[in-house]
C-alpha cells in the first residue's frame, strides 16, 4: 500500500549561551513513527540523566511494542506508560541517589499513526502546528502563571515574561503522581509539527517560529535557524526543536 505521507523529520539541540552544559534530549524515529523532546532539571548530572531517562524508556517500549499493530486505546496505553514507566523510573534513581532529589523532565511525545498524530505532553516544553501557513500551539502549559492566564488573572501576552514563568506545576518524576495531557490530531498534508524545550519557545515568539516554519527549506536548516533566534534573542537556557514534516508522497 503507498503510503499517505512522505515524512521528513530532525532533531537539533544546542546549549544556548549561559549554559555549559545541555539537559534537554530529543529523539527522531520516522519509521516507527514516533517523536520526542524533554527538557531536563535538578543541576547537570541530574538533569540530563532524567532526560536521558525519558528518552530510553520510550526507545525500550516502543521497541517491545511495534506501533503499526496497535488500537487506537492501545497506542494511547503505550503512550501513558512511556510518561509513567519514565516517572517511576526518575523516583526510584532518587532513592538510590538522594543528592538528585528534584530532579525530573518536562517532556512530550508525538506518535504518528494511521494518519493521526497523538502527542503527550507534561511540563512547559511545547507543540506546535504549522497548517496552511498558520501556527497553533497544541499544548497547554503546566505552569503557575499559564494557570494565572486561564484564570484571567493575567493576560496570555504575559506569560512568557512573567517573572513566575518557570514555575512548573507538572514533571516527569517530581511527585509521586504524575497527569499526563493526551492531544490527538489528524494530519493533512503539508502539516509542520514543532516540538521543542522552553529555551526557544520563550524566546523565539509566536510571529517568528510562524516564519521560520513557513519557509520552503530542508527541516534540518529551520530548526537550525530557530536555534540561532533563540540564541539572537538571549540564548538563556538550553534550546531543543524537533521538526516533523508531512507531505504527499
């Protein structure tokens, strides 16, 4: 059977400019259709081990469990244990290693099947869609003064400079429960899907990732170009995007 889409995808990832070290960790698996970001916190060691936590779990259960054969339940059951299998994973390194303590992940994970994506999503790291050339973000921040805006207590143009903004309120492997937001999307082609760490998305603005998206180049050279922005406009913490990009065969 032809396939529905010819699937184009990259991760890239940089340090930024006031960091020595990188904790975000990202993924990029076409043929088995899955795509993933997380952004890492609780010092150096700490927070790129939880990354690198999340992003393993994945890769092991998604290899276990070929995604192709699966129900729509079932894909969303794999998806939940990836974010619990991960949680559980980062409590139980804790206890093994109590200097760690605090340590955990924001992260999202964005599965294609069957002409649907379904992305799950805990903490402030984000996803995106670029349709017909405009940009919609498709996650909802777990952050106090995201929860501040839906309230009505501040206003959506000041999230992003809020000086509260990275206070989360979800992470992979900080409490001993953890929520995990399910998202569910058809694809239509020329779809651009954007997930990325807070490192670019609070510092690239909506206007600007719109743009940059927008352009007839290779995924690798405007995830490249969304790194040099955020780097432009700061470069404050560490910067990860991963592109995936639907097109008709």
């Amino acid at each position: 059977m032809k396939p529905t889409f010819q699937i184009s995808a990259c991760c890239e990832s940089d340090r930024g400019l006031a960091r020595s070290y990188n904790e975000d960790s990202c993924l990029v698996n076409i043929e088995d259709g899955y795509f993933l970001v997380a952004d890492g916190m609780g010092g150096e060691a700490a927070g790129e081990l939880a990354s690198t936590f999340f992003r393993d779990t994945v890769v092991e259960l998604f290899t276990a469990t070929p995604t192709h054969r699966l129900s729509d339940d079932s894909l969303n059951e794999l998806i939940l244990e990836c974010f619990q299998s991960a949680h559980e994973r980062i409590l139980s390194h804790v206890d093994q290693e109590p200097s760690h303590k605090g340590m955990g992940c924001t992260a999202e994970l964005l599965v294609y099947q069957n002409d649907r994506i379904v992305i799950g999503h805990v903490g402030d790291s984000r996803t995106y869609r670029l349709r017909n050339s405009e940009l919609v973000q498709l996650t909802t921040d777990h952050s106090f003064v995201q929860e501040q805006a839906d309230l009505g207590i501040i206003s959506q143009e000041q999230v992003d400079n809020h000086a509260l903004k990275n206070l989360i309120l979800r992470v992979v492997g900080s409490t001993e429960k953890l929520e995990v937001d399910m998202i569910g999307s058809e694809v239509m082609a020329g779809d651009v899907f954007l997930l990325c760490t807070d490192g670019l998305s609070s510092l690239v603005t909506k206007d600007q990732i719109e743009e940059i998206l927008s352009h007839e180049l290779e995924p690798e050279i405007k995830a490249i170009m969304l790194i040099d922005q955020a780097n432009f406009n700061g470069g404050t913490d560490n910067i990860t995007a991963v592109l995936v990009e639907f097109k008709t065969p």
